[in-house]
C-alpha cells in the first residue's frame, strides 16, 4: 500500500521518534513493507517512518539504482562519523521542490535492527551514506532546513 507523504510544515516532521520494541508487531512488519512500496513509487532514496505520519524510528533506503539492495532499518544510529566532511546537494520527499547543499560526514558506520532484531551494522561512505545520515536525521525531528548552506533550487516555496 502507498502511503500518503507527510510534507512541511507538519509537526510530526520535527518530532524526536519513539524506539521500536521487539519482537515487533504485524503493523509494523506491514508499515515497512508499505514504505518501501511507498518510497519507490516515490523515486525516492529514502525514507524515514515520520514522513508517513508514524512516530517510530523506522527508516527504508532505496539505492536499487545503485545496486545496493533496499533495505530497512530499526532503531538506527550512526555510530561513528568521519572527520572529513563533503557536501552534496539533497533534497527530500517531505519538502518537495526544495534543494540545497548539505555537509555532512563523509563516512559512517551505522547500526539498528532488522526486523527481527538482529543487529546490522555497517560501515559505509558515498551515497549509501549520506542517505543514512539524512534518513536517521528523521527520526531525531531534523529536516535539511537546518542543515542547507546554500539553497540550488526551490528557496522560495518554504514560505509559511
Ligand atoms: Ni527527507
């Protein structure tokens, strides 16, 4: 089932997430599969839990088109970062239009839980990373509002 995108300014946006418990219920087995249903019909990259209106630390990563196979994430943080940052221009489903410069660290290790609780960690840099960062960002209540430098396109929509 496609859900229906949560865009700016919803609260639930800037809202810190809950820690999913284990094992976890049906609804939330069935909330990651929509999301990642959701997040593809999206062409999207990514996808955090609340921007479907859901208040759980929950993300999907969608970088098929990269070769890395989608896959979700509970409970997710970064671990550690690198000192070397780099900028990349980001946008996001939540605030469709807008695009802008972001820096962030240039690698990470990540680590959450599968779906039945098994722990994934994972060092990585590139795409996969900075999806994550922005993603995890998500469930701490962080929009890349706070973080654009340099606005490339759509400043001009953010007018409440
Ligand atoms: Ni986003």
């Amino acid at each position: 089932m496609i859900l229906k995108i949560a865009t700016y300014p919803n609260k639930i946006l800037e809202t810190p997430c809950e820690e999913v418990g284990f094992p976890v219920p049906d609804a939330v087995r069935q909330l990651i599969k929509n999301m990642l249903e959701t997040v593809r019909d999206a062409n999207g990259i990514g996808l955090a839990a609340p921007q479907v209106n859901k208040n759980l630390r929950i993300i999907v990563v969608n970088l098929e088109y990269a070769g890395i196979p989608a896959f979700a994430l509970i409970n997710p943080k970064v671990a550690w970062s690198s000192k070397k940052t780099t900028e990349m221009e980001e946008g996001c489903l939540s605030i469709p239009g807008v695009f802008g410069m972001v820096e962030r660290p240039e690698k990470i290790t990540f680590s959450g839980q599968d779906i039945n609780g098994k722990i994934i960690t994972a060092r990585c840099g590139g795409i996969l990373s900075k999806v994550v960062q922005h993603e995890i960002d998500h469930t701490n209540g962080i929009l890349i509002l706070e973080k654009i430098k340099k606005y490339t396109q759509g400043k001009e929509l953010l007018k409440k």
